[in-house]
C-alpha cells in the first residue's frame, strides 16, 4: 500500500529527478520511489554491514528494469 509523504529535496535534486523521469518516461514519484527504494539498500549496507538484506543489488536492477521499463 503506497502511502503519501511530503518530502523536501534541493533544487538540484529536484531538476535531477525530473530530467529522469522525463528521459525514461515516469512520473516524479514513480522515479523518487526507484531513487529511495535503491538509496535504502546500498545506506543499508553501508551503516549496517552485518545486515543481510534478502535481495542482492542486481535482484534490485533486475525489478526495477521489469516493473519500470519493461526489460528482462
């Protein structure tokens, strides 16, 4: 269930994301979404490196391919 959030970024956060989103044809919240979703893993790993996270990084590339771009 996506829940709605406001967030506050930078500007150059702000032009990087939608420069994004329009390049690859996705809303501003699908491509902050990707953004977060990949952001949590790798901070993850690096604050916690005894954490084992059930999904390797390119388990992550590989979803977000499919889901977002439709590649296999």
């Amino acid at each position: 269930m996506l829940k709605r959030c406001q967030i506050l970024l930078s500007e150059w956060q702000d032009e990087y994301i939608r420069d994004v989103a329009l390049r690859h044809d996705l809303s501003y919240s699908e491509t902050v979404r990707i953004f977060l979703s990949i952001g949590f893993v790798y901070v993850n790993r690096i604050c916690h490196p005894t954490y084992k996270s059930g999904i390797t990084g390119d388990q992550l590339l590989k979803m977000i391919n499919t889901a977002y771009f439709g590649l296999q």
